[in-house]
C-alpha cells in the first residue's frame, strides 16, 4: 500500500500502520484520519485535474468564504478561517493583483474595507467546485453501489458533523 498509512486487516477492527507500526485507534480518530486523508486526497486530484490552476489552496478558501459572505470585512474572513489576519491582507493583495477580488471602502469610515469577487473571482470559484465535483463524481462511480448509497445516506450526518464542529470553533473566537 503506497503512503506511511495503511489499514489493514477487518475494515472495523480500528486498527492502522502508520509509519511501520500498528496503533488500535477509536472511532473518533479513525474518523479524523479519513477526513484528513480524503482532504490531502482531494487536493492532490484537483492539482492533477487543474494543473495549470496557479491559485494555492488558501486563496481558494478566501475566494470560497467571499462568495460564501459577500461583502465581508477582512476580519471577518480571517475569523472565518482561522487565520491570523496578515495572513488574510496577503492572500487578499494577491487576489487583489490577480483581478478576483475587489476592496470596497466604507462610506462612514474610509479605514474599513468590504471584499467582493469580481467575475474572474465567482468564475474561480465555480470551476474549483466544478473540478471537485468531478473528481468526487468519477471517483464514486468507481465505488460498489451499496457504497454510494451508504455515503448518500451519511450526508446528513457529515452535515451535522460540520455545523457541530463550527459551533466549537465559533465558541472559541474572542468576542
């Protein structure tokens, strides 16, 4: 099996190789390690399916939370992300330089910016989850029906996972 990871033996037996050797893992981090793996996974097949995509990642994310919160304050999308907010200024200047992103400044306080997506920047966006889309969609239709209809049925679920996960981080944030 390629990769320092590997699961072996019953697919329930909560058991992985990581580096060589074999720790028993709970649920809860079997569970955290398919997320993790299915995120590098998805990356690794959006770069291969867009190489010639020059945006990292991260300024996918920010083109992604603006169309999500259009019109939000630098702040609020650092807050969003969990990033530090000179994070947020340099991926949001080289959107900026790119043509995805417009500033808007406030009418009351010239000091206080509102981000938009231009076009290019909504056009982004739409072929980031064109490309994900895709890839989920052949690799699915690789899979045994009874899989398909077992991760269809956990969507609701993995919804609820996320709103659950939010709110945790949302607890976190200074007011």
């Amino acid at each position: 099996m390629s990769g320092p990871v590997s699961n072996r033996g019953d697919e329930g037996t909560g058991t992985r190789t990581v580096f060589g050797e074999t720790a028993v893992t709970s649920p809860d981090t079997e569970l955290a390690d398919v997320v993790a793996r299915l995120r590098r996974s998805m990356r690794r097949a959006a770069r291969g399916a867009d190489p010639a995509n020059p945006l990292s990642v991260a300024q996918l994310e920010v083109l992604s939370c603006l169309a999500e919160n259009p019109g939000a304050q630098p702040s609020q999308v650092a807050r969003a992300l969990r990033l530090a907010p000179n994070s947020v200024t340099t991926l949001v200047n080289g959107l900026a330089t790119r043509g995805l992103v417009t500033r808007i400044s406030g009418e009351n306080d010239r000091r206080t910016v509102r981000l938009t997506l231009t076009g290019s920047g909504e056009r982004a966006v739409r072929d980031w989850q064109a490309t994900n889309t895709a890839i989920l969609r052949t690799a699915l239709g690789d899979l045994h029906p009874g899989w398909q209809q077992l991760l269809t049925a956990a969507l609701p679920a993995l919804r609820e996972l996320i709103t659950a996960i939010d709110q945790l981080t949302d607890h976190d944030r200074p007011q």
